[in-house]
C-alpha cells in the first residue's frame, strides 16, 4: 500500500483509480499547491499503463516534469 501524507492526497489517488477502471465523463482534480497532486495521479495512472492501458502525462511546469523525471520511486519512460 502506498502511504499517502495526506487525506486529500489519498482521495485523490481514489477518486483517479476509479475513473480510469471505469471513465464515464472527463474528470477534474483541483487542489492547492503543494497538496501533492502530482504524486498522488502518477500512481494509479503507472497502475493503468502497466495494464496495456495508454496513458499522456502533461505537466504545467518545467519544475513538475525535473521532479518526476529524478523521482527514484517512479519509473518513467
């Protein structure tokens, strides 16, 4: 199980995991920053892809895209 830091981070991560085992609108996540939103879609999303599923990652900053490219706890191609 993967420990989330905070209680919006893990519904985050909730709310995204049921979507993408079954979508039925367009889904929007909003929170502040610094909530950890980031970290919290990347791991049902690498659930769904390593499921065959395709997945796009797009990400409003450089600094977002350094941080998930150096994280040493997710894989990313």
């Amino acid at each position: 199980p993967i420990n989330f830091r905070s209680a919006e981070q893990a519904n985050f991560s909730k709310l995204l995991e049921a979507h993408l085992n079954e979508p039925d609108e367009p889904l929007l996540l909003e929170g502040a920053t610094g909530l950890g939103k980031t970290r919290a879609y990347l791991y049902p999303i690498l659930a769904a892809a390593s499921d065959g599923k395709k997945i796009a990652i797009v990400l409003p900053t450089r600094q977002l895209i350094e941080q998930l490219l150096n994280s040493t706890d997710v894989k990313v191609c």
